[in-house]
C-alpha cells in the first residue's frame, strides 16, 4: 500500500502554517533551514516513515506558510508548539536543519519535557555565548572586530531574552556542547588550552537519540 500524506494548515491568529505528516509510530518533527521548505526532508521522509510518523513543514515566512504579521523566525518555535498540540502529539524526535535548529532549540529550552531528542544538523541552534567566540577565534586566527562581538546572549529569537540569566548553567553547557560537537574540544584538550572549561551537570539530564542508519532497519 502507498503511504499517505496528509497534507494540513493550522491557523495561528492571521497565519497559517503548512504542515505534512506521513507514515505511523513515534514522531518525528523535522524544520528545514533559511531559504528552504518542507520539501528540504524528501530524502529523508521516504526512509523514517517506515518506522515513524513524519511531520514536516513550511515555517513561516517560507513555501505555503506566508506571514502577513511579520513575526519571521521570533514566532518559529511558538508555531512549533502549536502545531505539537494540533497534532496531539505529546513528545517527538526534533530535527533542525540550519535555521530550523533555531526553531527546535528555543523550544526544547521552554519545553524539554515534550523533546524525546534532538539532531541538530549544521547548527549550534541560535546559540552563541562569548565563550563560544573565544574559542573559535582560537582555533580560525585573527578576525575583524565586528565578527568577534557577535551578537549578545539573549538577543537571538532562538529562546527567551532572559533566559540565561534565569538559567547560567545552561550557557556553560551550551558552550561546550557547540565546541565538542564541532570537534575542537579534543584538538584544544591535546594543545591544554581548555583546562578551565567545565561540562556542566545539566548534561546529564539531557536526552539524547542516536540515529542508526543501515540498509536493513533504523533503531533510536
């Protein structure tokens, strides 16, 4: 039997987003980058639908999903969690592509409790701290001024603006979540340039999922 998209708009005030969901079992919600729609995942759609229910979409301001208001991506993770309780679906997989890590992270930090995991794909998610620019200008050289202030903790629609002082742990974390998955830490670890950072214990609390991908199945 051919799987069935079932194609679907959810009204947000004056917008509304477009949505797709295919295929059964524990969900999956996927949010493409800048530039890209809910066709971004067509490659990985056809093989996860085996196993899980696939939700794409177009986030606002892209394909199907035009934004009369202007709200762009400050609204993205609150149409996230919108569409979660569209759907009734109570925790789910979130994978981000780019921008869609913006999207998948400002809501995880508000609502971690409805992330089973994360796959942050070719983004840190919005998160930048000045750690983060101290460590990278160690490892890339000399930059321009304006490329080492970087915008300040707080001011990326990614989470609310003062939700690092309200939660300090988690920019250490973040911190060093950005830097070992970039796989500097270990080069830095090897130079001794990163005796003082420190992981901190709000990593043990963190779900993680690792996809394993072969020819003959996937497991989570």
């Amino acid at each position: 039997m051919e799987p069935r998209i079932t194609p679907g708009y959810l009204k947000i005030g004056n917008f509304s987003l477009y949505y797709e969901r295919v295929g059964s079992g524990p969900a999956i919600v996927f949010l493409h980058g800048l530039g890209g729609n809910h066709l971004s995942w067509w490659q990985q759609v056809p093989y996860f639908m085996r196993w899980f229910e696939c939700v794409t979409v177009d986030q606002r301001s892209f394909g199907m999903s035009p934004d009369p208001e202007g709200s762009f991506c400050d609204a993205h993770p609150s149409d996230l969690g919108a569409l979660l309780d569209h759907l009734k679906i109570e925790k789910t997989v979130l994978v981000g592509q780019s921008m869609g890590g913006w999207t998948i992270v400002g809501y995880a930090l508000e609502h971690p409790e409805r992330v089973a995991a994360m796959v942050m794909a070719d983004t840190p998610g919005g998160i930048f701290t000045p750690e983060m620019g101290a460590l990278m200008a160690s490892v890339r050289g000399p930059v321009s001024p304006l490329q080492q202030q970087g915008p300040p903790i707080g001011s990326m629609p990614t989470y609310a603006h003062d939700y690092f002082v309200r939660r300090p742990e988690d920019g250490r974390f973040f911190t060093t979540r950005f830097v070992s998955s970039a796989r500097i830490l270990p080069m830095m670890r090897s130079s001794g340039s990163v005796s003082g950072v420190t992981i901190s214990r709000r990593c043990a609390s963190v779900s993680r999922c690792r996809f394993y991908v072969s020819r003959a199945k996937t497991t989570c």
